[in-house]
C-alpha cells in the first residue's frame, strides 16, 4: 500500500472515529481491532484475523470501499 492509499483509508475512518495504527490495523476507541486493509493487484482488500479476505474494492475508489465495509461490517455510521 502506498503513502497516498493509507492517508486516504484513514481518512475515510476518520469519518467513524477510527484510524489505522501503525501496523496497519483499524482502531477505535484506543481499542485496536483484528481487521486491517490492503491493497493488492487494484484492488483494496479488508483482511481479517488469520488472513481471511472479509471484502474486496476497487483500489481506484478507496473511501467508499472503507465506508461501505465499516458500515456493513460493523454498522458503524459516520458522524
């Protein structure tokens, strides 16, 4: 993932309250949570614990990708 990809998935959590960690992951709360997002091949990935791949966007579209994936996710709704 590239420094502009992860300031805009970041962005995009910033809307719910959430950011990424260092490592990657989501956090919320001070709660760091076992889901994190890649981009691979054009496409933005949400990996979960063990690797599993929960949901998959296109890369050229990032911020809905996140928001669409917080919000069925997780029912979370941006303030």
């Amino acid at each position: 993932m590239t420094l502009e990809q992860r300031i805009l998935i970041d962005a995009a959590l910033q809307r719910y309250g959430a950011g990424l960690a260092n490592d990657g992951f989501i956090a919320k709360n001070q709660k760091k949570l076992s889901v994190n997002f890649d981009v691979i091949k054009g496409r933005l990935r949400a990996i979960g614990p063990g690797g599993a791949v929960l949901a998959t966007y296109p890369a050229s579209k990032i911020e809905k990708g996140v928001s669409d994936f917080v919000e069925k996710f997780w029912f979370w709704k941006s303030a």
